[in-house]
C-alpha cells in the first residue's frame, strides 16, 4: 500500500475506533439518577456534576439564542500549564485548531478555522475588552494577555455572535475570555512545571483577600523551553493584576493590568519534499526534525565556501541564512483596563469599560549577501546612506503603536422587554519598520551593528479608527418560555497609512541605475453600515430542552489592511484602490438538552462569505526559509453544517467515570474563479486547511476522591494546502491522543495546603504527520509537523 495510502488508512482507523469508543459512553444505559429527579415544571438547575464536567448550563449556552460553547475552569485547570489561550479552543465543536507544539506559543505557527472563517475573522474579547486584530505583527493576539490559571471560563458563540460585544474584525465568531474575581482571604497559589524540552514553568498568585471594600490578585508566569524542533528558546515572562471594588448595592469597579514579555527563536516551514525526506536541512536532517543549523559552520567547510563573485567576503555563502541565529521574535505588550458598573434601579444599570494597550517589538530574519548586495547597490546609487553588505545581514522588522479606546453599555428591563444600548470607540495606531543591517563581521551568530545601513525597505505608519453603536430588545413571552431577540449594529470604520510602503517608495531603477523613489505615500479607506441586523429566538420545551434559531449579517475591516496598502505597483506611484469589505450572513438553528446524567447540543447552520481576504504565505528572497505574507481578494465562500457536543455520566457508574463528544461536519467552498488573465479556478473548490470532518472525545474517571484521569482523542480529517486543490496538495487526516492524571485531595503539608499534581501527555502515540498549514493559490503549501510525545509534570498548592 501506498505510503500516504497507508497514513490515510490508519487516520480513518484511529477515527473509528475514537466514535465507537465515545459512542459507547454514550450509549450507556440510563440507570438512577445521582439524586432525586427533578420535575419538568421545577425551577432548579440541572447539572451533570464531577471535578471536570460541571457548569453545563454555561457549557452548551443554556438560555443563548446561537450555538455558544465554553470550556469550564475545571476543563481549563486540567490542561497543560501554559497552554495558549487559542490552544483551548481545540476544546470545543466547530473549531479547527493546529499549533506548533503542545502549548502553542510559538506565535507564527497558530491557526483557527470555525465554519467558513479563520482567526483573522473573529472576535476576541477579554474582561470585555476587545483584543482588536489577531497578526502577530502589529496586533493584539489573545493568547498573549491570558494565563489559564486566571480565567474562570472560555465561551465561544460560533455563529452569529452578538451585536453588544465590540469588534471591527469579527464576521460572526465571538471568544470571550472572562477572568477569575479576586477571592475573599488572603492568600498565596504557587504552581511549578517541568516538561519535555527542558520546560520549567513557574506561576504565582499573591491574593489580598478582602481589604475594605477591595479585594486583589497579582500573577507573575516565568516560562522557559527548548524548542521542539531544531535549536533555540523560548521565554515567556507574563504579569497579570486585578482589583475589584465593592461600590455600594449593585455597583462595582475592576481595574486590570496584564504584561507580557516574549523572546523565542522561529523554526522554519517546511515544503512536503522536505517532510517526506526527499530533501534534508544542511545538517542532514528531515521530516518533522527538519531545521535551522545549530552552529555556524567554518567558510571552508563544503558548500559554505565564499561565492567567487566575492572571495573576500567569508559568509557570502547563500547558506548561512539557514543559521537559526538571526530568526527571533521579541515582543513587550501592556494592557490596562478600567470597568465601571453603576446599579441605577431594580433591572437597570451601566456599564463602562476604558482600555489602553501598548505594543512593541521587532522580529529578526537573516538575507543573503547577493541579495542584500543588489538592493544596496541601486539605493547607494539613489543617494540613500548605505554601506555594503559583509556577509549574512541582520533583518529588524520593527513593531509598535498603541490602541486605546471606550466600551459603554445602558441595560434596562421593562417588564417583559430588556433594552440594551451602547457604544464602542476605539484608535489603533502601528508603525512598521523594515531594513538589513550589517552584523560586526557578517556573521550570522555575531552582534548586530545597527549603525550599518544596508538597506531600507518599509517605514510606514497606520491607524484604525472604530465607532460601534448597538440596539437590541430581548422580549420574554409565554411565561419565559419564548425568547425574541432582535437587534443591529452600526459600524464605521476608517483607515490610514503613510510613510514608505516598499522598495520604490526609496529607490527605482532606470535604465539599470538607481534613482531616488515615489518617496512617502498617503493612503486612506473609510467603510460604513449602519445597519447590520441579528434576530433570533429561543423555545423552553420544558426546564430541560431549548430550541434556538438566530440570523445576523456582519461586516469587517478587510483583514491584512496594512499588508493590502504596502505595496508598489511597478513603473508608477499609483495608490492601491480600497478593497471591499469583507460581509457575511450566518443563519443557524439547534437544538440543546440538559437531562442530569447527559446534556448536549446539536446545531446546523448554513453562511454566506463576501470578498473574503485570503492569506497566501510565499518564501522571502534571499531569506532562506523565511517566509512572507500577503492578501488576496478569492471572493465568495458558502459554508454549512453540524456541530454537535455531548456529555454523559451515568449514574450507575457511581460518578466512577463519564465521557465527552464534540462532532463536526463543516463544508466550505470557494464560489467564485478569482479573475485573472487567465483565471484561477477555484469556484466549488474547498477552502484550505478548512476540515470536513472533526471529532474528538474521551473518557473521565475519578476512581477515589484524590484522583481523577483521562484520556482523550481528536481526529481531523483530510485538507487541501492550496485554493485550487491541486492533485497532490492535500494533508491526509490523523488522529491525536492525549491524557493526563490529577492526584490531591485538599493534601495539607504544614501551612501549605490543597497540594495537587499533575501529569499531562501529548500526542500519547507520537503522532507524525503534517498540520500546521500556510496555503497557497496553487501546487503545494507550507507546513508545520505535528510535535512528538510532550509530557509535563505539575505540582501546585497555597497558603
């Protein structure tokens, strides 16, 4: 059998066996309930109860109009120490989740698909704060403002969304990431980490308890790893605080800080010949150990000898760039919020929130001497202050800004009506360098010298303005059995850059000499729609079974705006035209269960995408396997499907074990060829990375009151790396198993006290296959390997 033949086989394998072994828990018989059974007309709350499933009403979005999911506190302390903040998300049904390594921090190697959508269009928000974009130049991505440690819960509304929530780049998706309220007594929660490639993770949380009407919390998370794959670090430092103020009867304030420091070195994508073995790194390796070089090999070593266009010249050699050196990311972020919330009367009250974000930080490549040397020579020719390259050149791409806005909210219920009213306000401002500088001796693993311009290539600043304003009325009728939401949002949206956008903004060439460029552009996009529409409604059958139905159209700033704008057209200074808004329309309807020993949901829908902007990922010149991004126009997708999420624990088991089950079913595809003078053919094709089908489940034990295990699976089905589905382009299914052990029970130890550990596995089979995918329009993608078997260790108690 064929190789890749024989991967699919044992995916569908491993696939099968996952649904008959989550099927089976399911198919349990129902014996006695844990307790007394509670009546259809009994107002009391249904909860399928044990030390990780609990909150099922929050879990499946009891009371909710969308399809709204979450992942508990007891799901999120369970997890590995350290997981990022969209690692989580794998948790829940409709989401497509691939990260590089088993925590996901390594910031370039995310990726979220959810129905027709990826991560550039949802909305993330934090304590009601909106994260604004997610890229990880220039933008503000969750995982890097959140510890799993300090949130209380994780709930995901994948549909329509909400028309109160702020966000500028959601086309219906909606993450809330709400955090833990200080507690009342003083206290100290100390967790510490080990783990595969040298992990040690510390964390800390210092609790004021009630001081007055105060009460507090300070964190600090230090994290240092290995990488997975090839040489390199990462480090994380990360500080969070909240106070919280009792104001009087129903009014309150909360104030947050969080601070994150991040140094990692990159590792590259890799091309599927390099995966397969058919090509090696120069270190000899491949497959999923396909890397950067370690070391800096002498310039007499074959293969790095001096090019004999310039002998003396000892790292002209085009492969150094493959030196994992000069391939770093650094980033400082702050964020500070301020929440008021005044009680004004029974049923009526306000609710403010302020935000300031600060970002900075600079990502380093490596370029080749020949291709530093043909940029610098026609900019030294333009009369720009250069000096010729040495060797290998130091690649700083600067990011920076600030983003700084207002959310307000007027609440008031009117006998079977609640209003809800608002605003939301917000500037985002970035600036982005680009340029090469020498290092002290061309060196790729020596100082950079920042006084030596090699070249320049992007100095640009950006902002995006953003004003919301929402209108929604919730009616209750039937004795609250029939719930009518409708509601809209008006949103406008402007856009400016200015500065150099590229290469001909410094320098042309004419007549083979260089000449001094466009110089600074203006350029600007506004959009408006003050009219977008949600309307749904939710029918009780009874106190256990919901029916709900929603609609709602969404508009966005095109994702990849600063990218769109930062482009030269070759032979004029012509400015690029405003690309269309990116629109959709999202309709769904489902159906959700609460039955005390199983709840669950089930949810069809069907949208409707507008000139979606598609990332398409290319190898930089002369950077080795440094890659670049840019956005294209692909036109219309559709998207429909079933989203379906379940627990059982039956009671005849004695509360000694239950299991879980999330299927989706999601099929997305292009509508429109892209235009071209010869056209691309993408119409009815698949949008890439997007998988039909994705299933996981697993089963949870607690056999005595100190221990609790589990074991856990998720298949993903087949996709496709490019928009065309090229013959040989798609990424064969797999399926990922991981477990972990909880042992302590309230375990005391002198002053400390509820000592816990925890054992986490990942990718229990060690799993080799591709997932991480960058697309392209045609013949082959880019990759990330899946990581290999990942254990850590966590012990944790508090004083």
């Amino acid at each position: 059998m064929h190789p890749v033949t024989m991967r699919r086989h044992r995916g569908m394998t491993h696939a099968v066996a996952l649904l008959m072994t989550c099927a089976s828990a399911l198919a349990m018989p129902a014996w006695a309930q844990d307790s007394a059974p509670v009546a259809d007309d009994e107002e009391a709350s249904i909860t399928v109860t044990g030390r990780r499933v609990s909150q099922s009403a929050e879990a499946i979005g009891e009371g909710k109009i969308t399809n709204t999911v979450a992942i508990t506190r007891e799901a999120l302390l369970s997890a590995p120490s350290g997981v990022s903040g969209l690692k989580m998300l794998e948790q829940l049904p409709g989401f497509n989740v691939q990260t590089d390594g088993a925590l996901g921090l390594y910031e370039f190697g995310n990726s979220v698909q959810t129905r027709a959508f990826n991560l550039d269009q949802i909305g993330f928000l934090i304590d009601g704060i909106p994260t604004g974009r997610s890229d990880a130049f220039g933008g503000s991505p969750v995982f890097r403002y959140v510890d799993n440690e300090n949130l209380g819960v994780v709930e995901a509304s994948v549909g329509a969304g909400d028309v109160s929530l702020p966000s500028y780049s959601t086309l219906g998706p909606l993450i809330q990431y709400n955090s833990i309220a200080p507690q009342d007594d003083l206290g100290l929660f100390v967790s510490q980490s080990f783990g595969s490639d040298d992990l040690k993770r510390t964390f800390i949380r210092f609790s004021t308890g009630k001081v007055g009407p105060f009460k507090a919390y300070v964190s600090r998370t230090k994290l240092n790893s290995d990488l997975w794959r090839g040489p390199g670090t990462i480090d994380r430092e990360h500080w969070e605080g909240q106070i919280h103020a009792d104001l009087g009867g129903d009014s309150w304030a909360r104030f947050k800080y969080v601070s994150n420091d991040f140094f990692d070195y990159d590792s590259p994508t890799i091309t599927r010949d390099q995966y397969n073995c058919v090509a090696r790194d120069l270190e000899g390796h491949c497959g999923r150990d396909y890397a950067y070089l370690s070391t800096v090999p002498a310039n007499t070593t074959p293969g790095f000898e001096p090019l004999a266009s310039a002998p003396g010249v000892y790292y002209s050699n085009g492969n150094y760039v493959q030196n994992y050196n000069l391939a770093i990311n650094v980033r400082k972020d702050k964020l500070y919020g301020a929440t008021f919330h005044a009680g004004i009367a029974e049923g009526v009250w306000a609710e403010s929130t302020l935000y300031y974000e600060d970002k900075a930080g600079y990502g380093v490549s490596p370029d080749g001497y020949a291709n530093s040397l043909s940029r610098y020579t026609p900019q030294l020719a333009a009369g720009l202050a250069v000096v010729a390259p040495k060797g290998v050149q130091y690649g700083r791409s600067g990011v920076g800004g600030d983003r700084y806005g207002v959310t307000t909210k007027l609440h008031w219920e009117m006998g079977a009506n609640t209003v809800e009213a608002g605003i939301w306000a917000e500037v985002d401002k970035y600036h982005r360098t680009q340029a090469r500088y020498n290092t002290t001796d061309g060196r790729p693993d020596s100082a950079p010298n920042l006084d030596e311009l090699v070249y320049l290539r992007r100095d640009y600043r950006s902002q995006r303005d953003t004003l919301q304003v929402f209108l929604k009325d919730q009616l209750s009728l039937a004795d609250d059995r029939l719930i009518l939401d409708a509601g809209f949002k008006g949103l406008l949206l402007d856009y400016s850059q200015r500065g150099y956008r590229d290469f001909d903004d410094y320098y042309r060439v004419v007549g083979g000499v260089g000449v001094p460029g466009w110089g600074p552009q203006n350029n600007g996009a506004h959009y408006k729609d003050m009219f977008l529409p949600m309307a749904g409604l939710l029918y009780k059958f009874d106190q256990r079974t919901q029916i709900f139905a929603s609609y709602a159209e969404n508009m966005a700033l095109p994702k990849g705006m600063d990218d769109i704008y930062a482009v030269t057209r070759p032979g004029s200074a012509a400015l690029v035209p405003q690309p269309a808004p990116e629109r959709s329309r999202n309709m769904e309807i489902g159906l959700r269960t609460n039955q005390g020993q199983v709840y669950a949901s089930l949810a069809a829908y069907y949208t409707k995408f507008d000139n979606r902007i598609q990332s398409i990922t290319t190898f930089l010149p002369g950077g080795g396997a440094t890659t670049e991004t840019f956005y294209q126009n692909v036109g219309r997708v559709e998207s429909y499907g079933l989203e379906f999420s379940g627990t059982y624990k039956p009671s005849f088991l004695n509360g000694l074990a239950y299991g879980n089950l999330n299927v989706t079913y999601n099929n997305a595809k292009f509508k429109d060829d892209i235009a071209a003078s010869t056209p691309i053919l993408i119409a009815d094709k698949y949008v890439p990375d997007s998988a039909k089908w994705i299933v996981s489940g697993g089963v949870t034990i607690e056999p005595a009151s100190w221990l609790v295990g589990n074991i856990s699976g998720k298949y993903t089905s087949k996709r496709w790396s490019t928009f065309t589905n090229a013959a040989g382009s798609s990424v064969p299914g797999y399926t990922v198993f991981s477990a972990y052990v909880d042992i302590g029970d309230d375990i005391a130890f002198g002053p400390v006290k509820g000592i816990k550990a925890r054992f986490n596995i990942d990718n229990i089979f060690d799993k080799d296959t591709l997932s991480f995918i960058s697309s392209s329009v045609t013949g082959d993608g880019l990759f990330r390997p899946l990581s290999p078997r990942t254990v850590q260790f966590t012990i944790s108690g508090e004083i």
